[in-house]
C-alpha cells in the first residue's frame, strides 16, 4: 500500500507541475526531485509504460503493476481537478493541431522511447548499480524531451499525464476533446516496448 | 552557536537571492548551494517549518528548535534590512491579488508538503543514508514550486520568508499590507504537519 | 555490435534535440543524459573528435574507432531524416554569416578544445576514477559553449552534427550551402588534437 | 607548472563564457564544468580571493600562491584579448550606474563572502570530505549571485575577471573606464577574508 502511495503522490504532483508551469525546465527538475523523493521506495515509474516496461523485465509482478498503475491514474486524476481548483480552467494536455498524426504520434515514440531506455538503463543495469544521479537522467529527459517535441506532441511520454485531466473534465462536466487521448497511449506505449525490447536484446545480455 | 550561526546566514543569503532575483532558476539553485554549505554543520534547516518537522521527528531538541526558529527570523528580518538597502525598496512576499484565499492557502499547502516530505526522505530515510543528492533535491523542489505556484500564492513554503520582510518594514517604519503573513504561517504550518504525518505512518514505519 | 548501435542512438537523440529544440538548455541537459544512458556501454562518443582522442590515447583501437565513427554518422543522417519528417524543413548547421572564416573556427576550436579536456579529465584521469558528475560535465561544457559561441559559429563541437544533416540533404535532394561543413571538420578536429597532447603532456605524465 | 597552466585555462575559459555569453545560467554551469576539469590538478582556484583563502588556510603556500594569482590573471587578459578577436568589441565588467558605491561594494561583498565560504566549506571541510557535488556548489554560487546582484554591480566576484579586460584594454589601446577595477578589488577581497574568518573560528574549530 505504501507503494501504491508513493505512486499516487508522485503521479499528482507531476502532473500538477505540468500544469501549473507548463515550463520544461520546471517539469524536469519536478520530476528529478519526486525520483529522489519516491525510488527508495516504490521505484518512482509515475507513469504507466515505465510500469509495463519493468513488468516485462519481471521487476515488479502482474499485481502490483496493475495498482500501480491504477494509483498513477488516480493521483493524475486527483491532480487534474485539484488544477482546476487552483487555476479555474480545465487542463487538457494537446498537439500542435497543425502537426500530423504521424508526427505527433513519433514524436511520443521517439521520446518515451529514450525515457523507458534511460530508466532501464539507470535502474536496473549492472553497470550502473549504486549510481547517484538515476532523478537527474530520468528528469532531464523529459526535459529535454519538452523542449524538443512540446510544440509539435505536447510532450506527454507518459498515458497517465493524458488519462488524468480527461477523467477529470467527465467528473467536471466540461467538454474535452477526447479524442487526443489515443496519441499518448498508442506513441508512449510503443515506445516503451520498443526500449524494453532493445533494452534486453541488445544492451544487456 | 555555530549551529544557529549557520541557520542564520543560510536563511539571509535564501531571502536575499529571493528578493534580488525574484527568478525560480537563482532560488532553486542558490537554495541548492546553501544546503551543500550548511547541511553537515546545521542540517540547513532555513525555514520554521522544517525546523518543525526535525522536532516531531525528534531530530532536534525543543531548545535547539526555538534558536533555529529565531535565527532564522533574524537572518531574513537582517536580509530584508540588506534589500532595502541595496534595492531602496522594501521587499514584500504577496500572493496573486486575484487568486482566492483557498487557491493561495492549498498552493503554499501543496508545495510545503512536497517540501518537507522530500527534506524528510533525503535527509533521514535509512534507504537513503549516505546520499549526495540532498542539496538538489530540497532546492529544485523549491524551484518546481516557485515556478508552479508562483504565480498564484507568491511561492514562499517558509514562514520565514515572510516575517523578515514583515518585520524588517516595522523597523523601516514603511507601510506594509501585513495581513498577508498569515497565507505564508497557515499553508506551510499545515503543510508541514501532513508531510510529517505522512513520513511517519506511510514511509517509515 | 552492441556499442555501434548505442553511438548510433546517441547521436541520432544528440542531433534530434539539437535540431528539434535549438535551446542550449535542452541540447546540454540532454547530452547529459545520453552519456548517462550509454557511457557504461560504449563509453558515449557521439562525436568522432571524441573518438580519434580516445583513439590516440588508446582508449579504443583503429577497427573500433571506424566504426564508432560510422555509426555516429548514420545516427546524425537519420536524425536528420527524421527532423525532416517532424519539422517539414531541413536541418543545417550554420554560422552567423557576418562572423568571419576566424570567427568561426576559433569558436569551433575553442569550445572543441574544451569539450574534449573535459571529456579526457572526468573519462580517464585517475584522481576521478569513479567520478558519478562525468555526465553533467560533458553536457554542461556543451551547454556554456553553446551560449557562448552558439551566436558566431552555430555551436557544433562535432563534426558529426554537421555531417548528418548535409548527407541527408543529397537523400531528399534538397540544396543545402554544403561549404560550411569544413568549417565542423577543422575547427574541431583541431580543438579535439590540441586538448588530446595537453592532456597528455600537462595533466598526466 | 601544470598547477599554473590549468589555473590559466580555468580563468581563461571562465572569463570566455562571462564575456561571450553573459548569461548567468552558462556562467554558474560553465564555471561547474571548469571546477570539475581543474580541482584535481590545481584546485580550481581561478580567483585570487580564493587563492587567498587558500593561503590564509595554509592550503597553498605563498610562492605557489603569487604564481596562482599571475597565471590567473594572464589568462583573464587573454581571454579578453580573444573576446576582442570574437566579438570586436572591448570587454568591460562594469556596475550599473545609478546604483551606489556602498550598494556596488555591498553586492560583491556578499557574494564574495557566500562563494568563499562554500568553496571553505566543500573543498576542505572534514565532514565533506569525498564530496561528489563541489562544482555544482561553486558554480551554483556564482550563478545564483550573477541573477542576484549582476544588475547591480555587474556579479565578478573575482578580480581577475575585472583585471584582464582592463590590462587587455591598455594592450588594444582602446579605452576603458578603469576606475570600475577598484570596486572587484575591495568589495571582493573583504568579503573573501569575512568568509575565510567566519569558516576559521565559527564553522571549524
């Protein structure tokens, strides 16, 4: 339980600087601290395909992994209306609508991929065991990743930062464009297959 | 007396950097810089309630508590005095004019919480002994704070943030909307009491 | 094999949030991370100056060192590519043209001359063996080098940032003012020679 | 002599990336890069209130200490010779005009007083002693200040960094307003015996 709840906290306030900030340099040092704050415990993932990729890589079981995945929607969702609270608008994370699909949908890809490889990396790799600075890479990423592709995806990397504030805009009552939602699961969750895929196949043996 | 020397200092040049630069980047960086100066003598405590926390923690005795508390008030009534000074203007943490008292209250509520939740993990959780990343942690927390809530509560999560520059305008004998304080005692006091709460019997058992 | 193919990724991601984000924020926080991510496997060249100084130091032999180099450069071409299909325009590394020849190689050589001190420094130099800031180190001196002389030569440091995106220009078949690339070949290449002999004949005898 | 050529270097490359860029996020991170290139070898002093410090400390003795103080100073001139080379224009580190004497010598007083005594405090402090944070600490100083004081005084710290470009200026032949110097000189110096002081008889018994 205690997990679920470092997961929950981290998810909300990741997402509540996201957007209270929309700033990448304020998202990526947030994320940092709430790594340091949270992996000593549940592993910090805030995020679902980083979930899904360390249950392929059996770091965590099929049941803890649905929790925690149910804690981050939660703590997303919680973040959204909480946001609401603070700013009066409804948050909705979004393309640049006059990007395509193919190119919102790879930049999600291209950069949730080097997320999940990063954290695989920093996480779990021997070479690496004991090493300090796991929050800064993990958050520099999606930094750098912001800065990168935050005009043309939104820069989300991450299904639970969407699914959030939409569950959010049903309880609110406010309309949504629902439909962005697919691009952040489908280019994330891709993504982080491909990287765990790389990840076993090609670095560590 | 060393001990509250530091604690004195730390919190003159944290108002200082605040009041000169009013930039999330110089705060959260400067407050980097002072807890890698002062955390192996003081603990770099700089704010009442961490100062709080360490004692419900029983990490500091009630005596040691009371002079961290007021040389802190007197590090940033003195940097206040020093910014007028240097500026000609008296400095003054205030919240967003048309931001709610809720919005205001729940900001610096949210953002002490983080604060002294991440302070409690990287400074005392056992999983942690030996870490290198306190410094960072407590001030780019500070900065994800100042740049997400900044804008709606003034972003202070340090009572005394707030009482020097109280104080220092009756020294001054310049006017000051003094009704403000108050935001900057209830939101990180109760902040601070949860994260403390929350360490106790959600963390570390 | 396996070490081609992270070069191949670094540089790809490298030459992707140079090109997507033009931020030396973004650009120095993400080399950062992508020398956290592959240094443990391939040692994170990313630049073929960087090899051939490994190369005299004998850090890596020659078979290596070609391929290093080889699969840097496919890793920028690609990365082009993909700017392309994200951006709709092409890439190119270009100097501000009222800098003169000079101007623009002595920025080159300098920053170059720099990055690969640096580099030798925190990689190999034995009073840092274990070092865990070698990442932060690389990046940072990108980062300073790129607001420093970002606005007279383009700030590559790398030839392969400049060669990737000129062979992409004969794929899609777009002009390109192909006469600035030898200005990403000399400048570096002689920084990169210079910072190798200083390292070898000031720092460590 | 190797000491010597790295305090050269340091000093050089600092005062490049404060006149090139004069941006106080290059400086602190390109002054952390530098310190992590040099603290090994020579201590990365590049500052001769520093070297001072070091000196009253007895870190450094007096024959190694004059030879500190010259390199540093030749390669802040040269570097503001390569400036000239750059940027066709003389460098000049100057205060802003409509603030005071007292508010000038105030600002780098402080600033000098909290860079000193962090650099005390991490690079010889016992309890620090393995540290892997000090460039961070020392160029985080810097950085903080320059966004503190810099519209202020102009954020040096250092003579040096006010030496070179004014003996640079006597060598061009141009012109300079050199009776900014005296303020580097004064405010600098005082704040740096204050900290070396403060750390001998409040922090280190």
């Amino acid at each position: 339980m205690r997990n679920y709840l470092i997961e929950f906290l981290g998810t909300l306030f990741l997402v509540l600087i996201i957007g209270l900030s929309n700033n990448p340099v304020a998202i990526g040092f947030g994320l940092t601290v709430l790594v340091y704050m949270g992996a000593h415990i549940s592993g910090a993932h805030y995020n679902p395909v980083v979930t899904i990729a360390f249950l392929i890589k059996k770091e965590i079981n099929l049941y803890d992994a649905f929790f925690y995945i149910l804690f981050q929607i939660l703590g997303s969702t919680f973040s959204a209306l909480i946001l609401f609270f603070l700013k009066g608008d409804v948050m909705e994370i979004m393309p640049n609508l006059s990007s395509s699909v193919f190119q919102i949908l790879a930049s999600e890809f291209l950069f949730t991929f080097l997320l999940v490889f990063v954290i695989l990396n920093v996480a779990i790799h021997p070479n690496l065991k004991g090493n300090s600075f796991y929050g800064f890479a993990i958050g520099l990423t999606v930094m750098a990743g912001a800065f990168s592709v935050g005009p043309i995806s939104g820069a989300a990397f991450n299904p639970a930062v969407s699914i959030g504030p939409t569950l959010s805009h049903f309880i609110i009552g406010e309309g949504i464009s629902k439909y962005y939602l697919w691009y952040y699961l489908v280019g994330p969750i891709a993504g982080s297959l491909l990287a765990t895929l790389s990840f076993i196949y090609l670095v560590k043996r």
